[in-house]
C-alpha cells in the first residue's frame, strides 16, 4: 500500500496509543481498548513485552504496578519478565471502568488481525526477542498488517530482515534539539530504510495564550514533513497533549498522520477540520 501517493485531503493513517485508548478513554492493556482503537480505525499499538515462560504480552510498563487496580502484593514492583503468563492472566486491568478484561497475548490479538484483514496493528518494542516475535507472525500470516515500531534502528532492522513484510517505524522523543539531531542523522542515511519516522510533540514548558504549544516548532514540522515526503517516508507525529486548535494548526501544517492517546477527541477533531476544508471549497 502507498501510504504516500497524493488523494483527497484525508488522514492517512493513525495510531491509537498504549492498546487503543491511551489508558485515558479506555484501559490499556485490554482487549477492550484493542476492540476500541479499531472500531474507531485506528491501528491500535500493542507495547511487546514477554513473560518469564515466554508468551509475549501487551504491557506498556515493565510492571502491573500502574495499569492494574488492587494488584496483589506478591506482584507488585515484579518485572513482567520475572512473572509467568498465568501470573498475569489473573489480572484485570480494566479494573472498575471496564471489568472482566485481561491482559491479552499477542496470539489473541494476532487471532483478530487472521479473521479481519482489514485490521492493523503496531508492535512498540519493549522486550521483544526478534527470532521468536518473527515465528509468531509467520505463524498467524499477519507480516502485512503489522508495523514494528522502537527508538533503535538497529531493532527495526533487525526484525525487518527477518520479516521482510512488515512495515517499521523508529519513534524520536526527547528535547528539542535531540529529536533534531537524530532526525537529521536518519535524514542523512535517508532513513535507512522507514517506512515511518515519528516525532513526539512534547509541551513547552511555559506556552503563550493561543501560542503553538511544543517544544518543536511549526517550522522543525514543516521541514521535517517535506524531508520524509522527497523520500517517500511517512513522517508522523504524536502530541502528548492537544487540544481542538492545536490539532488544526498541526493539520494546516499538511501531516496526516498521528498517534494518540485520545482517540474519540482526535476523530473528533479531524471530523471538524476537515468538514471546515469541504466547506470551504464549496463555498
């Protein structure tokens, strides 16, 4: 698919963070908030991570400590690499906003992408071992509705050569000047081989009234978009926060694509704006 070629002025594709609602609309870690990302149409982000006994899992954290309501003693501070699946199965981390839920395998939700081809799904590494992750995919023959994502190229790469199909993506976060500076160096490597370059739009620490509200500039967007796009590289972005006028200022600037904590509010938002654009030019 050709995330890149020129149609009618849409989004292009979209992430919803932490398995489908960020943890703030729905519960991460659940197949509620997967089930909530797609219906939306998003590709929900499943954080991989693996068990003592080798199963790999959705967990952000690399404890149960923050997503799990009343987590048993004996569990808690416990990496998620020291506890078994059965451990972690009899926890609900839906909790009293959406009981009855667990956190799922990757199998389950690989499961779902096998009935619906229609679906995707992103892969943020966090304890992710290449060779097995690479089994499991080719296992279930969901290589191409997959995007692997990690702030290490050399993972990317790795899980790249291994399954050639899926798409990878290298996050970039930090201060100002550090995503610049590892932005232009995969810039002059030309990207090394991304599909997707995403950048994260964290606050200014102070913010004048009706000011652009992040640390990178309007301008840093604007040319970081043109660069990817001369490469064919789909340039995304993830803002920690927004609000209704920084998604339009951030649209006006021409991304299309974003990875949120707050889906309904970005679907939202996006309905408005772009129902503003068709206006507009029917005016």
């Amino acid at each position: 698919m050709d995330w890149n070629r020129e149609v009618e002025d849409r989004i292009v594709v979209w992430e919803a963070h932490r398995g489908g609602g960020g943890g703030f609309e729905m519960p991460e870690s659940c197949l509620a908030g997967f089930e909530y990302g797609w219906m939306l149409g998003a590709r929900p982000e499943a954080d991989v991570n693996r068990t003592a006994d080798g199963v790999f899992v959705s967990v952000h954290d690399n404890t149960l400590d923050r997503i799990v309501e009343n987590l048993p003693e004996e569990l808690k501070g416990r990496p998620i690499g020291e506890l078994t699946y059965s451990q972690i199965r009899s926890c609900d981390p839906g909790g009293s906003r959406v009981p009855g839920q667990w956190i799922p395998r990757l199998e389950e939700l690989f499961d779902r992408l096998k009935r619906d081809p229609r679906k995707c799904m992103v892969l943020d590494d966090k304890n992710a071992e290449s060779g097995a992750l690479a089994a499991l995919v080719a296992g279930y023959g969901v290589a191409g509705q997959l995007t692997f994502a990690s702030c290490n190229p050399e993972k990317c790469a790795e899980v790249k050569a291994l399954i050639p199909e899926i798409r990878i993506k290298v996050w970039i976060s930090g201060c100002r000047e550090a995503i610049l500076e590892r932005f232009q160096a995969l810039s002059e490597r030309n990207f090394m081989g991304f599909e997707e370059v995403q950048l994260h739009l964290i606050d200014l620490p102070e913010r004048l009234s009706g000011g652009w509200r992040y640390e990178l500039t309007e301008d840093d967007v604007a040319a970081a978009l043109k660069r990817t796009g001369s490469a064919g590289v789909l340039l995304q972005v993830m803002p920690w926060n927004f609000e209704r006028e920084d998604l339009f200022r951030i649209l006006d600037l021409g991304v299309r694509s974003f990875a949120v904590d707050y889906p309904v509010r970005f679907v939202r938002g996006c309905a408005e704006y772009f129902s503003q654009q068709v206006a507009g030019r029917e005016k």
